[in-house]
C-alpha cells in the first residue's frame, strides 16, 4: 500500500511539473495532470483495490486480512484526488524547490517502437506471445503452497526457529487445526463424549489428517476404558477376582469347619473328663474328711494312754489304708486334669487358627468388595454385589463371635493350669502322709 502510494505521488507530481512549463497558470496544470496521469492512478488504484478485495474472500485467516489493505487503497486514492491537488495549487512551482530544472517527458524509443508494432501487427503480436506462454502453461504443474515463511529469507532468527520446528515436529504437531463444539450443556456425560468420540473417528477419515486428539483421545489414541467393551472386560475381571476371594472364604471356612469337626470328640473328650473328674474331686473330698475323722480319733486314743493302745494301732493302720487309697485317687484325678488341660490346648489353637483363617478371607473379600464397587459405581444396586457385602458382613459377626469364644477358652485355659498346679501341690503332701504313716 505504501508502495502503490509512492509511486502513485511521485508519477502525479512528475505529471505536473510537466503541465507547469506547457500551461501559464497553476490550475490548468492540475486540470491537465488529472485528466492524464489521473486517469492512469485511478484505474490502477481501482484494479488494485479490486483485487485485495476479492482476495478477502477467501477462507484463509491470513488472506482475509487482504481486506485491510483494500481499504487502505481506496482511502489512497481519496487523499490523491483531494489533498494533492490542494497542495499543487496552493504550493505550485515552490513544490519543487530547491529544483529548478524543468523536467520533460521524452518517448522511449523501444517502448515506442513495440507499440506501434503491436498496433499495426495484431494477429503477429497474438502469436509472438502464444509462442511464449503456451510453453509457460503447458509445464506449469499447478501446485499450492501455503507457506507464506518461504518467500522469506531464512537469515532471519524468527524464520531459522521455524524452520527447526518444522523439522522436529509434523506440521500438525507445530500448527495443529483446531475444531470447537460447543453445546449448551456441559460436554462430560458418557453420551456426549460418546459424540465426541463419533466426531473424532470421523475427523480421523478425512484426508492427510494423521492424528485426531480430543477429549476421548488425549494422545492420539482411543482410551479402552471410554469403550463397553473393555468396562465390560474390566468388569468380568472385578467379578473373577471377587469370585476367587468368595472361593477362597470357602476354603477357609471348610478348613475350619474341619478343624472344629476334629476338635468336637476333644471337646466331648474333656466334658467326659470333666465330668468324671468333678466325681472324682468328690470321692477325694470325701476320703479326705474320713481321713480327717480318723486322725481326731487316733488323737484321742492317744490321750487315753496304754488303755487304748490297741485302738490306737488299728485306727493307725487305716489312716495308713487310706492315705494310700486317697494319694492313689488323687494322682488319677491330676492325670485326667493334665489331659484336660493338653486337650484343651489344642482346641484353643485350632480356634485361633480358624479365627486368624477366617480374618483373612474377610479383610481379602472385603478388599475386593470395595475395589469393585469404587471401579463400578453401577454394581451398588446388584443385587448379587448386595448379597456378596451383606454375606461379607455376616462374616465379620461370626469372627467377633470366635474371637469372644477364643478369649473364653484362654481363660479357661488358664484356670485349668492354675487347677492343676494346686492339685499336684496336693498330691505331694498326700505322698509325704502316706509314707509318715
């Protein structure tokens, strides 16, 4: 534009010192320069204007901007038919100082000469230039480039950077074109990104496009997990590992009902036990309030002097009888708490075992569950998922249940020791009365 503008002034104004020296006064030389090079600038103007102003039409950004410089050339062409002429009327001749060298148009002789030829020989002229633009037309391959950097030297850093960017990266990686949708609503339900995903598959079909990335595709590349199919592979993979914990809490749980199977004879083992030996303690207490009666009486005999002598022999010998019988029924009676005690033991472990089984299985499916769950929110209402966590928690009750039980045997357990600490204490000092008598 500011080309055009400059050279539009300076073939005015040339015009016009040539109108000076022809005409006698100031404004019959404009009249003259405008009714000549005037007409010359208004319709190059015009052609120009024309031109970026078609250009604008085009769907290019960049092109569109052409518009710009249409209007720039129309504003030109006002100021050259408004404030030139103002300043050649005012200024006149003084719009040449300091020169005052009168200029004159002269005819360029080879300029001159084709022209007349081309007037006076048309249909050769035709063929001269046929001969010289059908080869031009004929070879000319019709390629488009839009890379406007190319006319560009690239001594420039701005156009160096560019170039190693374009080397680097694809021309969409570097310029990437951009496509907006836009939607009333917000763009993050599962079937409007399943629309985006349509539109991205589709965008991916049009040819040279190389990558399509979205939403659905940050890398270029379709994420399974948008797909009902790969949910659905994840799901049957959520629910196998679900299915090999409930199978695993089976196991268990048969393994524990073994357990408790082996230790129910134990059990009935020790009730029995038990049992014979609450007889047992009874027989013992009772022999010993014999034995207590027998040595008041061998006390009193012993009082009575020589008198009671005999008695006191005979009382003697059955203290002696019974002390035996007694620390012989007491030695049984610890035996059977010693094997009450070892039996017991081991019911105490193979409930800890079983507990301690049972912990694991339901920290296991429990784990699971709520892996499951958080990945598919839409299990919540299953009804088979609702079974698996209400039979979870069924399992958590009953390990509370055998931990009340364990804590119950360890008591036991305990004061089953404690009895027969007191017991053999007792049969030692049976053993010392046996042998004093």
């Amino acid at each position: 534009m500011f080309g055009i503008g400059t050279d539009y002034c300076i073939l005015l104004l040339s015009r016009f010192k040539e109108e000076l020296i022809h005409n006698e006064s100031v404004s019959a030389a404009i009249i003259n320069t405008y009714k000549t090079a005037g007409r010359t600038v208004l319709f190059s103007g015009f052609a120009v204007f024309i031109g970026f102003s078609v250009i604008g039409l085009s769907t290019f950004k960049i092109f569109q901007s052409a518009v710009g410089v249409a209007i720039g050339v129309l504003v030109l062409l006002i100021a050259l038919g408004t404030l030139v002429p103002f300043f050649m009327a005012v200024l006149g001749p003084r719009l040449f100082w300091p020169s005052k060298k009168p200029t004159e148009h002269r005819q360029n002789w080879l300029w001159g000469k084709m022209g007349r030829f081309a007037l006076t020989r048309t249909f050769i002229t035709f063929l001269i230039i046929a001969c010289i633009l059908v080869p031009i037309l004929l070879f000319y391959k019709g390629s488009l480039s839009f890379n406007t950097l190319s006319e560009i030297s690239d001594k420039y850093p701005s156009v160096k950077g560019f170039n190693l960017i374009s080397q680097a990266f694809d021309p969409g990686e570097a310029m990437p074109t951009k496509i907006v949708l836009k939607n009333d609503e917000r763009l993050n339900t599962p079937s409007l990104l399943q629309t985006i995903e349509g539109v991205t598959r589709e965008v991916g079909k049009v040819y040279h496009a190389k990558t399509v990335r979205s939403v659905t595709r940050p890398t270029g590349k379709p994420l399974k997990n948008f797909f009902v199919a790969n949910q659905a592979e994840s799901l049957k993979s959520g629910l196998n590992k679900a299915n090999r914990a409930v199978a695993k809490i089976s196991d268990g749980l048969g393994s524990a009902h073994r357990k408790l199977n082996q230790s129910a004879p134990k059990l009935a083992q020790a009730t029995d036990g038990m049992n014979n030996l609450i007889k047992g303690t009874n027989q013992l207490q009772n022999g010993a309030s014999k034995l207590s009666k027998s040595l008041s009486k061998l006390e009193k005999g012993a009082k009575g002097g020589t008198a009671g002598i005999g008695k006191l022999q005979s009382g003697a010998k059955q203290i002696q009888q019974g002390a035996k019988t007694l620390s012989t029924q007491s030695q049984k009676l610890q035996a059977g708490y010693q094997q009450i005690q070892s039996n017991l033991n081991t019911v105490v472990k193979q409930y800890q075992s079983a507990e301690k089984n049972l912990s694991t299985v339901q920290s296991g499916l429990g784990t699971n569950l709520n892996t499951l769950g958080r990945d598919h929110p839409e299990l919540k209402s299953d009804p088979n998922y609702l079974a698996a966590v209400k039979y979870a928690a069924g399992l958590s009750q009953i390990g509370t249940a055998l931990s009340q039980l364990n804590s119950g045997l360890a008591k036991l357990n305990t004061s089953m020791g404690e009895a027969n600490s007191g017991l053999a204490k007792a049969v030692n000092g049976q053993k010392q009365l046996s042998k004093f008598s």
